[in-house]
C-alpha cells in the first residue's frame, strides 16, 4: 500500500460574530477531530490551531499532518470555535471533510457553508518528505511609515507569507509566520523567529516569499504598512542588509535583516519510509502552511500528434531524474477518468429471483454489484473532473447475437456513480438476454482505445476500468495475450469477482507481470466476498496498486505533474451545509488548554454500503454513554423497526451474518433461523 503523507491548512471567511453585544469581535480558533468510520476505530481530537484575535475572515498558520493512501477514506470533523473564557468557549460552526475528497477537488481545496455564516476553507497539499530545517530569522524596522492618523504611532508587525504558483487564488500569499506587535514604534526591533522552511517555502531556498508589515488594530482590521518579495537565499545572503518596503509604488520605510540561517536542516533527500497509516499530529504554529507544494515543470513528450491507437507501443522518452508521487500527480492537473463494465452472463442467475446476483431488493438492501459499484466507484469518483462515466456490458444477447461489449444507459457517458448504479438497474428494461461465454477482451480493448485517445488530447489523463464478474474468464490465453497488447496504455483495470464461483482459473491475472513478460502491471484481481460485509476492506483491496501503476506509467514517460494555471479561488465549489453531518461536536475545555471530546455524538461516519451514493451520514457510536441516551442524527428508532434479510449463498442456517439496519446503516449480528436455505429471506426486527 502506498502511503504518503499530506497536511491540511485551514482558513474561514464572514464567520457570524458570536462575541455579544458591546464586547467586540469574535477570537476564532479551529479544532480537528479524526473521525471513526471503521471497526475498532474511536474517533480523537488532534489538535487546534492558534487563536485570531478580532477577525471574522481569519487565515490559520497551523497545519496538521495525515498519512493518506488512495483506497481509504479519512473523515474530519473542523470546529470553529470563539474564544471567550476558558471553558465556556462557544462553538461558531462545524463541517466535516473527507480527505480524498478534498485532494480530488480543484485547487486541492475544499469549501463548506457553515450553519450559522460564513465559509470555512480546507486545504491538502504534499508534506516536504525531509526537514529542511527553521530559518531563524531577526528583522526591524527603520523609520517606517506612521498610518494610524495624527495622534498615534502605529503598532506594527509582520507577516512571512508563501505562495503556491497557480493554485488557489492564482498566485495570491498566505501567511504562514505572524510576530507580535510593538506599541507605538515606528522602529520596532521584532522578537526573533523561527520558520519551517519546509512551510515556508516547500525546502526550495529560491522560492518566492513575501514579508508584510501591518499596523495592529484590536478590532482586527489591521492596516497594510507595505511589503517585499524575497527568496530565503536571498534573505540569508542579506544579513545587515536592507529592504525596502513598498505599498504600491511608494515607500513606507526600510525592514533591515539582523539574523537569518537555517538550522537543523537534513542533508539527505531520501524519502524516509511512512509511518503507519491513520496517524495525524497538529504542528505548531509558526510551522504551518495554507499552499501546496511546488510541481516540477513537465517535461516535453515528443511524437503525441502521431501516436498509434492500436497496439503499437506509445513513443517513451528519457525519463526524468527525480520521480513525482501519486499525490503529486492528484493534484498537479492529472485527469482521472473511470469507467465501469459489468457481467451480464447467464451464471448470474434470474434476476427476477432472490439470492441471485443481479437481484435487486425491495427492501433496499445492495447486491454484490452495486456494493462494488457504489464502494470502488465512489472512491475514484472522487478525482473524476467532469463526473461523467462509461457503462458497459458484456455476455447477453441481443436481437439473438451474443454481444460482449455494448452500451449500458441511454448515453454514451452518465454522470456520477448513482447515474452508474440507474443504468445498471435500467439494462434489464431492455430486450437483454444473459448468455455466454465470459470474455473480456473486448471491453479491454474498448477502455484501452479510449484511454490513449484522452492521452493524446492531454498527457496527464489516466484511466481506470472496474471490471465486475461472477465468474472465470473463458479464454484465458485470449485475455493474457489482449492484456499484454495493452500493457502501453495509460490504464489500471481492477477486475472484482461477484459471488461464489470457483475463481482459481482468474490467479494468472496476480502475476500478470511475471508470466506475461510485460514489464508493467496494469491488473488487480479481487473476490468480492471476502469483502462482502466490510467496504473499507474492498476499496483498500481494490485500489492498493493503482497508485504505483499510475506513476510508474507517467514516470516512465518524462510526464510531470503541473500546476493549475486556470485556478483561482473564485472557482473553488461551495458545499451547502449538510444538516446531518455537520454537527458541532461536544467538547470539554479544560483550565489547562486541553481539549477533549465530551461524548461520541457525530463522531462515527456511517462507511456501510447502504449509506449512500455521494451522501455522507453520521451513525451511533457503538455503545452509548451511561446515563442518558443522546439525541444523535442518525438514532436508533424508539420503535423495532420490521425488514427481511436475504442469505448468503455459500451461508446455512444456524450461522450468523453481519448487516446493516436499512434506517440507521448500524451494523447488526443476526443468525440465520433453522430451515431457511442459501438465497432464502428471513424477518428480522430490530
């Protein structure tokens, strides 16, 4: 499993003020909460960020670190709160944020609408993968500019902001350092700082950064007293120099440089091993980051014009000497597209009958291809620009010929994974007969095709195929010999076995690579029912090499990540807020400046597959506090509620099954009663 590790930046804009009347503007801070959405999982606070003081738009210099793998979702609950007096701080807003969702977005950077006022921004970029140690940093002020009017002198501080070229706000500074104030001094000789430069600057010393002055005012509105543009080197080679602040085209003072070095910085560039997945820490402060980190410049691909769609390999440049990461390419302009094909064969069974694989339930409960479609669909969806997907079918005759790839839907393309799941569920209106053999070869040869035309139109377009079938291939050496012809294409196809078939004969596609001479894996093999009762598991299972094919595809390319050119912040989508999701967790503020969760209320993610397509559901923890019983989003009905359950093939009587209760998504251990067969239906009340 590939993992790397990612930090999140925060900041709000037009937060009501809460602070009451006659006592100013509101101090907000943020609060981070991983929450549960797994088995085993207990949901923890990791951490705030420092407190703006006065400020309803206020831009946080913490950030807080996650480890992140392409196949597990990773949920956070961000807490706006005002800082009034300890313990009786008052929550301003909450919103919850799934990692791979925020990545997958434009501009890595996520929007939510909080339910009070205001907006509050979540941003993912690459974490430096080594320290490049603190720049410690002295600066004054020589004979700066007096802008707080005729009877007062200014209090100025300063700011060291970042950039991120061509991300979010198209160039604009986000600070990542802020010293204090000095009272009335038009000379002030500022505190010494101490800067990640890894933060500041992504550890590349001739980065532009920028250098602010502000005069402090306490109702937050803090005037502009100029600024410059430098590079650390620059910086560093300027000690006892000077430069000149500017505001506009006009001098406002001169900012002189005591002190500047870095220290503690490592020497190697070696990427150290990940820590264990699910672990995330909060930085401090003054080591914190709002921007990503910077792409390398792509590398010229000759021969696109002239590229063979058919089997001929593509042209294969000299690769570049330093290899991007999976993260690197998500979100430096990669376009991922999916698309998705589904066994239409006679072994599935009747559909009209229960226990069959293309049964669909009346009770709402998913079968095995909408599990598959809903939990792998809905992960790589995520990073799919436009929404829009291919369907397709193989195995069933229509007008009495066996077609073994045609059109699922009444489009060429349906938009996201419940307009995949409606076209699925629509093919058994038409005239559709399931028949045989099982070959894939042909819907292979179809996304393959398609895969290299969207690569010729753009090199940074990649693909993924989400074969689904209930059993082994027919021709094995036909599908060995289609797979090595498109070994070149810039396309993953993970294949998932739906039911109970004896998939032994499909072990040629794990070693693919091996066997086939081929030199790249572009397949991954999974049986569904080993994941049946745990999406997680499956999506983990499914998705775990996709992100080494696709590097490996780019990387042997000389294709390089890019920025965003076209992005700015105006273009960032803003999510309504969500009434279910959204809670404002209960938080105990302790004398000592800990916080703590008071009650797991909001702080489960419903992960089963019936919570929905694109929806995102808060469940009941576990077990409830002692006591009395909390009113949660998704409770438990006062009343049993009455459904069926369907069981499992390879199942009998007497043993027990996980399920989900169809109104709360809670998972339940219920037995199989005495007589009933596989396939059969079985009331459970609860």
């Amino acid at each position: 499993m590939t993992v790397e590790k990612l930090q999140l930046t925060l900041h709000a804009t037009g937060l009501k003020n809460i602070a009451g009347l006659g006592k100013g503007t509101s101090d907000p801070y943020a609060i981070v909460t991983l929450l549960a959405s797994g088995p085993g999982e207990k949901p923890r606070i990791l951490g705030k960020t420092e407190v703006i003081k006065n400020s309803l738009s206020p831009k946080w210099t913490t950030s807080f670190l996650f480890d992140y793998s392409f196949g597990k979702e990773t949920h956070i609950n961000v807490s706006v709160v005002d800082e009034i007096r300890k313990q009786s701080d008052k929550t301003m807003g909450s919103a919850v944020f799934e990692i791979g969702d925020i990545l997958g977005s434009r501009g890595s950077t996520k929007a939510k609408k909080l339910k009070r006022s205001g907006i509050l921004y979540a941003r993912i970029s690459k974490a430096p993968p080594r320290s490049a140690g603190k720049l410690a940093l002295r600066l004054r002020g020589i004979k700066l500019k007096n802008v707080d009017g005729l009877f007062s002198k200014s209090d100025p501080f300063f700011e060291i902001r970042r950039t991120h070229d061509g991300g979010a706000g198209g160039g604009s500074w986000s600070p990542v350092y802020r010293g204090k104030h000095m009272n009335n001094n038009l000379n002030p000789k500022w505190e010494p700082a101490s800067i990640d430069v890894n933060v500041l600057c992504d550890g590349d010393l001739n980065k532009r950064i920028q250098v602010a002055v502000y005069d402090h005012e306490k109702k937050g509105k803090h005037n502009p007293m100029g600024a410059f543009d430098t590079t650390v080197n620059e910086l560093v080679k300027s000690v006892g120099g000077k430069f000149e602040l500017k505001k506009g085209s006009k001098t406002y003072g001169t900012i002189a440089v005591d002190e500047c070095k870095i220290i503690g910085a490592e020497t190697s560039s070696v990427m150290q091993p990940p820590s264990a997945p699910a672990v995330a820490t909060a930085t401090a402060p003054a080591a914190a980051s709002y921007q990503p980190s910077i792409m390398p410049v792509p590398v010229p691909v000759a021969g696109f014009g002239n590229m063979n769609l058919g089997g001929q390999p593509l042209p294969v440049p000299v690769p570049p000497p330093k290899k991007a990461t999976f993260v690197d390419y998500v979100s430096g302009n990669c376009d991922l597209n999916m698309c998705v094909a589904i066994d239409f064969t006679g072994s599935n069974g009747d559909p009209r009958r229960p226990g069959t694989l293309h049964h669909f339930s009346p009770h709402g409960q998913m079968n095995g291809y909408e599990k598959a479609i809903s939990a792998v669909g809905g992960i790589v969806a995520k990073y799919d620009s436009d929404q829009q997907f291919p369907v397709y079918g193989f195995g069933a005759k229509y007008d009495g010929v066996v077609r073994h790839c045609f059109q699922v839907g009444n489009s060429r393309e349906v938009h996201g994974v419940a307009g995949i799941l409606d076209a699925y569920k629509g093919v058994f209106k038409t005239p559709l007969i399931m028949s045989g053999p099982t070959v894939f070869t042909e819907v292979i040869q179809l996304a393959a095709t398609q895969a290299k035309q969207r690569y010729q139109i753009n090199p940074l377009s990649y693909s993924i195929l989400l074969l689904l079938t209930d059993g082994a291939v027919t021709d094995v050496e036909a599908t060995r010999q289609v797979l090595a012809s498109v070994a070149d294409a810039p396309l993953s196809i993970v294949i998932v076995g739906i039911g109970n078939a004896d998939f032994s004969a499909m072990q040629f596609l794990d070693d693919f690579e091996t066997r086939s001479g081929v030199n790249r894996d572009i397949v991954q093999f999974v049986q569904f029912s080993a994941h049946e009762h745990n999406k997680a598991s499956l999506t983990r299972a499914t998705l775990d090499e996709i992100p080494d094919q696709l590097v490996q595809f780019f990387h042997s390319r000389g294709i390089m990540p890019q920025a965003d050119s076209n992005f700015s912040a105006s273009k960032i989508v803003i999510d309504d807020y969500n009434e279910e999701a959204d809670i404002d967790l209960s938080m105990d503020y302790g004398s000592d400046g800990e916080i703590a969760l008071n009650g797991d209320v909001g702080c489960y993610i419903d992960n089963s597959y019936e919570a929905g397509i694109g929806k995102l559901h808060v469940m009941p923890p576990p077990t409830a506090p002692s006591g009395s019983a909390p009113v949660m989003a998704a409770s438990v009905p006062a009343q049993p509620f009455t459904f069926q359950v369907q069981v499992p093939q390879n199942v009998t009587s007497g043993q027990q099954i996980q399920i989900a209760h169809p109104q709360t998504g809670q998972p339940l251990i219920v037995a199989v009663p005495a007589g009933v067969p596989p396939g059969g239906i079985f009331t459970v009340s609860a």
